[in-house]
C-alpha cells in the first residue's frame, strides 16, 4: 500500500456484547494498530439508511439502536473531536444533482460506536457517519469512487456491516455458537470472490451467492461493502481478508483495500 493513502475497510461490526468478546476485539485493536493513523474517519454504517445521502451531527449524542442488552451499554459515550471540516469537504464532493442533508440531530449508531471504541479507543480522531442511501452496488461502488480523494488526504473510509446476517434464522444468540449452513454457504462464496476481486459477482450476489435469503433476509449489513469497494485505487484488485470466521453464527470476514 501507498504509505501517503489511507486504505479503506469494510468491517463486521456486532453487537455491543462485541465489546466484551476478546477474541474479536482484540483482532479489531490488532488491526487498527497495523494501520497508518488516520486524520479522520469516515464511516457508513448498516443501521442508517437515509437518502439523500446524510451526514451525522457534530458532537450529537450515541444512537442506541438496539434492545434486549445489559444496562451499562447504554451509558457508554464515545466523544470524538469536531468533523464539521470533514462533513464541508464531503458535501463540496457530491454532484450538484445529489445534494447532502446535514443531519441536525443524529450521532453515531452502534454500527460506527462499537467497532471504533475498540479501535480507537481514545476517541481522539474527528468521526462523520454518512448514510447508506440506496442498495444499489452500482451506485455505491460509484458513491465510494467520489469519496475515494479523502484517502490522500488523510480519511480513513470504513464500510460496516456483517458479511452474514440471517438473525431471523438463527436459532440460538451465543457467540460461540455454530455458524449455519446458510452462513457458511455465503461467507465461503463471498471469501473466494473478494479472493479474485470479482467486484461483479459481488453486486450479483442476489443470482449467484448459496445462502441467500437467509444470509440477508435484508441486505444492509452487506451492501457497504461496495461504498469500500468502490473506494479502492483499482476495486476489481483483490483486497486483505484481514479477519475471519464467525460471531453468534454470523460471518465476521473483513476486509482492507489499497
């Protein structure tokens, strides 16, 4: 990699109960310290879908948009400095037909929360949640290409989701629990495609990929692996797989493109 770019990732990024699973999070700390520091960070998270593209407030509160889970998941904060320079430089990005909503209100949700106080956990990095608006690969492996520039300028981009996420069909919520057939299917078909960096057959995976619907009864938790893809220097290069395996039955596979 071009030690003057920032890569971009795309990240499975849990439930809160992630937090306390070392295993995992200790990948996700391992991971983040191979990176070169970013100057920003840059994150589209599964749990907002808005259109037109929305840009998270700065120093809003954290979004807790989960149920069911202990207490003290609920007190946790994540200060990070301002990113107002950073949601500017996005909006003066984006053609004038796709104009950017700055969102007054909305903080970060647990899909950007979780993973970065794992892996940044000094909250000493300017944070902006973009939306996920639309579910179109084109258009987000177009969506990523615009923002592809902030990488040389220092902005780490993540995607993040979960390679799998059939939670409708799971039968038990354990983190060790066995991954299903339908879960194994997908991440399999989905590692041998990021292997050849088959950007095509990903956005086909509604045709070509086992497991489907159950991995994705909706597709969310997927799709921002293509704002990644399409922020890569060359999206159809392959990228580093750099975790793998399961979480309460789901695939965790991440990945890192140059």
């Amino acid at each position: 990699m071009d030690n003057s770019r920032m890569p971009a990732l795309y990240i499975g990024h849990g439930a809160p109960p992630l937090l306390d699973d070392p295993i995992w999070s200790g990948q996700l700390a391992a991971w983040a310290k191979d990176l070169p520091r970013p100057k920003a960070i840059l994150i589209v998270s599964a749990h907002w879908e808005s259109a037109p593209v929305s840009l998270s407030a700065n120093g809003a509160p954290l979004v807790y948009d989960f149920g069911g889970f202990d207490p003290k998941y609920y007190r946790m904060t994540y200060e990070t400095p301002d990113a107002t320079a950073l949601a500017q430089r996005v909006a003066a990005m984006m053609p004038a037909s796709e104009p950017v909503h700055q969102h007054s209100s909305r903080g970060l949700d647990h899909g950007a929360w979780v993973p970065l106080r794992i892996m940044y956990p000094d909250g000493d990095i300017p944070v902006l949640q973009m939306s996920l608006p639309t579910s179109d690969p084109a258009r987000l492996l177009k969506l990523g290409e615009r923002l592809r520039p902030l990488r040389d300028e220092g902005v780490l981009i993540i995607g993040s989701g979960f390679l799998t996420h059939g939670l409708p069909y799971l039968k038990e919520f354990r983190i060790e629990a066995a991954a299903p057939g339908w879960s194994k299917d997908f991440d399999a078909w989905a590692g041998e495609a990021l292997a050849r960096g088959d950007v095509d057959a990903l956005a086909n995976y509604r045709a070509e990929a086992p497991g489907m619907p159950y991995a994705h009864p909706t597709v969310e938790h997927y799709t921002p692996l293509f704002v990644t893809l399409g922020a890569a220097t060359t999206p159809d290069e392959p990228g580093l797989q750099v975790i793998d395996g399961f979480w309460m039955g789901l695939s965790k596979r991440s990945l890192q493109v140059a």
